[in-house]
C-alpha cells in the first residue's frame, strides 16, 4: 500500500508472509482431498 | 436487500465465494474457504450500500482462483450502480491465507493477493465512497514459492485507490 493512502484510522500492523515448502497444518475442517 | 446482526461460523466451503454484501453488524469467524471463484474468498462487496461493524476473524481461505483475491472489501464492479458505496469499521483479524497447494506440478500459477480493499479498476470514477475504520491486524499469508506464487507489486495487502477513482485514501 502506498502511504500516502494510509490515515489515522486505518491500522494495518502483525502480518506476516511465510514461505513454506510444507503446507500448515490445517484445521479439522478443512477438507483438502 | 442487505442483513443485519449476522453469523457465519464454522463452515466449510469448496469452489465457492462467501459474499456477504450491504452488511451491519457481521462475524464472519472459523471458517475455511477452500478454492474460492472468481472475485475473492470471503468479504464485502458493495453495490452502493454499506458494510458497518464487519469483524472477519480466524478463517482459511485456501488457493483463491480466478482474479480473486482471499479476503475482500471493495467495490464490485465500476460505474454509478457502485458509488456512495461505504464501509466502516471493517476488522479483517488471525486469518490464514495459503496460495500454492492446488498448484504443484501444474503450469497454472497460483495469485498472490491476500487481502484487497477499494476499487476493482481504480482508474475509473467513483463518488461518495468512504472507507472509515480499517483493521487489518495478525493475518498470516503461506505461499509455496515453487508454484509460481510471487507478490504482486503491491505484496498481500493492496488498497486500490487513486485520485482518479475519486477516492484517494483508507482511512
């Protein structure tokens, strides 16, 4: 995001990207086949 | 017709959108959206209406296709029937994204947005759009760099605004 699209009441903070090689493990229901 | 004090948890989706639209007072929380179509995965997509107190927490949305990103909160399309379009205290919170487990071994490349607020074509007009309150706080996004999944320009998180869309700030 350009900052100057950024104000006093957007808050965009502790996201991450991860590289993985290996999926995360998933939740009970997710239904990946 | 939009809705009001409205749950979705807990569900499981596959090959389909969850498109809440013209919204107040939403929890979107728990679920998991597999193989999303098209426009996006879960979120708001307004047609001149109003999405007001949207909390989207703790969901999966797993390899979004088509132009699609994982979580959305934008308008639909471009032209008048989309202006005075407003969204207010939207919170996208803990949500997981992963892009590339359908992909591997395949030529097709996985996308690479994760969340997408504002405009679908910002160089087209828009009026009376507010985006007021915007949390986008503890999302995690996985991809899988040997299926062909790379950031955009803009990375995970874009907000598709201009001047020319007439409306130049989230805030």
């Amino acid at each position: 995001m350009r900052i100057d699209q950024k104000g006093k009441n957007y808050v965009e903070e502790n996201n991450v990207r991860v590289d993985y090689t290996t999926p995360p493990a998933w939740p009970a229901n997710v239904g990946i086949k | 017709m939009g809705c009001e004090d409205f749950v979705i948890t807990n569900n499981y989706t596959d090959q389909v959108q969850m498109e809440i639209d013209h919204c107040k007072r939403l929890q979107i929380v728990g679920n998991v959206v597999e193989r999303p179509r098209e426009t996006g995965g879960i979120g708001m997509w307004a047609h001149g209406g109003e999405a007001e107190d949207c909390l989207i927490q703790g969901n999966w949305v797993i390899d979004p296709s088509g132009v699609g990103s994982a979580f959305v909160a934008h308008m639909d399309n471009v032209g008048p029937r989309y202006f005075n379009s407003k969204f207010k205290n939207v919170r996208i919170l803990d949500n997981v994204v992963v892009m590339g487990t359908h992909y591997i071994g395949k030529k097709r490349k996985a996308h690479a947005l994760g969340i997408l607020l504002g405009a679908p074509d910002r160089s087209q007009p828009y009026q009376g759009v507010v985006f007021d309150g915007i949390t986008l706080q503890g999302n995690r996004f996985y991809a899988d760099p040997t299926t062909g999944v790379k950031l955009t320009e803009f990375g995970f998180i874009f907000a598709n605004a201009s001047g020319k869309s007439g409306f130049s700030s989230i805030i």
